[in-house]
C-alpha cells in the first residue's frame, strides 16, 4: 500500500524562513559556497602553441606530446583521448 505525504506544511513556513535567513547569514549549508563559479586554472604550456601540422612524422609529434603534460593535452595533439598524437600523420 502507498502512502502519499499529504501534510500541509504551511504552519512551519515561519520557522524554516527564520531558520534559512540564519542559514544565509553564517553561510551554513547550501550557503557556505560562493556563488560565483570558479576561474579556471590555465595550464601552462611550453612555449607556443603547436599542433599536428607543426611535425613532420606521428613520432615527433609523439615524443613532443609525451614530454608535454600528455595528461591535459594543452596542445590538443590527441584528438580522440587515446594516447596517440597527430594519427593522421605518417609515421
């Protein structure tokens, strides 16, 4: 059998707008965040921006990526996240 909360809540709108504006004023909760969303953290890069038309080979542009933060991929040498930069160049 299903229950439905059927409880008229209204009585309490009192005490839960006296509770959220002290909520709001020692920044408890959903309040103790900042608002603002937060400012991204540029990643550094090594000199210029390179891309795959920057390399003559996929195994230049390899060992570049590899020595440069292959994590982030600043430089968006690997297009498709699997490890391997500039897959359309030859090898």
């Amino acid at each position: 059998m299903r229950r439905a909360f059927n409880r008229d809540l209204s009585s309490y709108r009192k005490q839960f707008g006296s509770a959220e504006q002290t909520a709001q004023a020692e920044r408890r909760g959903v309040w103790a965040f900042d608002r603002a969303p937060a400012t991204p953290v540029p990643t550094p890069t090594t000199g210029a921006d390179r891309d795959c038309s920057d390399f003559e080979t996929r195994a230049e542009a390899q060992q570049f990526f590899e020595t440069h933060d292959p994590a982030n991929d600043p430089h968006r040498l690997d297009a498709d996240g699997n490890g391997q930069a500039c897959e359309l160049l030859p090898y």
